[in-house]
C-alpha cells in the first residue's frame, strides 16, 4: 500500500516533466459499477491520501466520476456521508466528474442542466434535512458550486447505438446534430455552449481504440483517430 509521502513523492516527480500547470487531483473511476469501491473505504481514502496530497499540492479535487443515474446519487450520497462523519474537507472538491455516453439534446438538458437538472435535484433532495456541520441549505450550496467536467462521453449507449447503426458516421452525425428527430442539436452544441458556464470541459471517449485488444466497447465507432494518427469524422466533429 502506497503512503501518503510516496504518493506527493510520485506526483511532484509527474509535474516536474510536463509543460502546463496541474491544478487537480482526480479520485476514482466509476466506484459505483464494475470497480466496486466502497463508499465508507472511499471516503478513508479521501481522508488519508487525497485531501492532504491536495494541500500539499495546492491543488482541488475531482469527484468520483459520477453520473445522474439513482446508483451515482445512492454512491455519492453514502459517500459524503461517510466523509462527513470522518471530518473530510470536502470543500476541496471544485468539479464533478460525468460519464454520460448519450448524445440527446434534451436528455442532457433534463439530466445536468444548471441548477434544474436532476444531478442537482437528486442530490440536494437526499440532503434537504441537513448532515453533519451543513444544514439542507448549506448542502445545497455545497452541490451547486461545483463546476461539472465530462470526463467520458459517447452515444455508446444509445438504444441502437452507432457501432451497429452507422459506426463512425453514425456518432459523429448524433455528436454534431445531423441526425435530428430525439437527438435535436446534438450533445456537442450542449455541452459547448457559452452560456453554460457549469460545464468545465468535455472527453469523448475513447481518444484511439487498439483493434487488437478489444478494451472499449463500441470503440471503433467513436474513436477520435485511426491508427496512423490521422482524425476520424468523429475527431473532426470535436475538433471543429
């Protein structure tokens, strides 16, 4: 098990090499599915490696990545909870990590749109009587305040989802709002909209898919470049 000074020791070593500042330390991936983290370890780890390798640091933190589904607020809530009762410093936390691979105007709108989107309303709700030192109103604000960055995002699970129903052209023309009909605008527009000033920044994912190893589901569809590097209609549509 890594100790904390191994982990600042790792992290100072990884910023000295690169040529923009860091500004965050990201937490787990999707703890709530496959990876099976337990809120009440999560929130020991937070405690123990993350809030004082931050401060350290002088760096924020990024959530768990989460999403607007009831197993992300069931997740985040035992999971603030936890760190409550453990004394965390969860005003460290500056941004929300998403993972949300539909490409729907209206279903983006609906989900995270600031502050009405269920996300936020969800959330709020299950801390409307307060927890710990932060009242109902206080939780609230707690939730609010942070900026949303989608850190993976596809229409890789979409009903009839572009791998079988026109591959890279397929996501691309949903990403972009080609296709029109349920899709509207397009997520792209959503996301990138100025006046969505909630929204930090957006990942499609995968950036490239290794055709040898099989390791992202539909990844040739949304892949952002092909092997030698040049841009798929996909990676076009993000770049432009």
């Amino acid at each position: 098990v890594c100790t904390l000074e191994q982990l600042v020791e790792q992290m100072n070593a990884t910023i000295s090499v690169l040529n923009v500042p860091v500004t965050r330390l990201a937490m787990f991936n999707e703890p709530w599915g496959h990876y099976g983290q337990h809120p009440v370890d999560s929130a020991t780890a937070y405690k123990t490696y993350f809030e004082p390798a931050a401060k350290q640091l002088g760096l924020c933190i990024v959530s768990a990545t989460t999403c607007a589904s009831p197993r992300c607020v069931v997740w985040d809530a035992a999971f603030l909870r936890a760190c409550e009762d453990a004394g965390c410093d969860l005003d460290l936390i500056c941004e929300w990590s998403i993972h949300y691979y539909h490409t729907h105007f209206d279903k983006w709108t609906y989900r995270y749109e600031f502050p009405s989107g269920t996300f936020y309303t969800e959330r709020i709700s299950n801390f409307s009587a307060g927890y710990g030192s932060r009242t109902g109103a206080e939780w609230e604000a707690f939730f609010l305040s942070k900026r949303l960055l989608v850190t993976e995002h596809a229409a890789n699970q979409e009903n009839n989802a572009p791998a079988f129903a026109g591959g890279q052209q397929g996501t691309c023309e949903r990403l972009a709002g080609q296709t029109g009909g349920a899709w509207g605008e397009g997520s792209l527009a959503w996301l990138l909209d100025p006046a969505r000033t909630h929204i930090s920044g957006v990942t499609l994912w995968p950036t490239y898919y290794d055709h040898h190893g099989n390791r992202q589901d539909y990844g040739q569809a949304s892949k952002q470049v092909y092997e030698d590097g040049s841009l798929t209609p996909v990676g076009r549509a993000f770049q432009a």
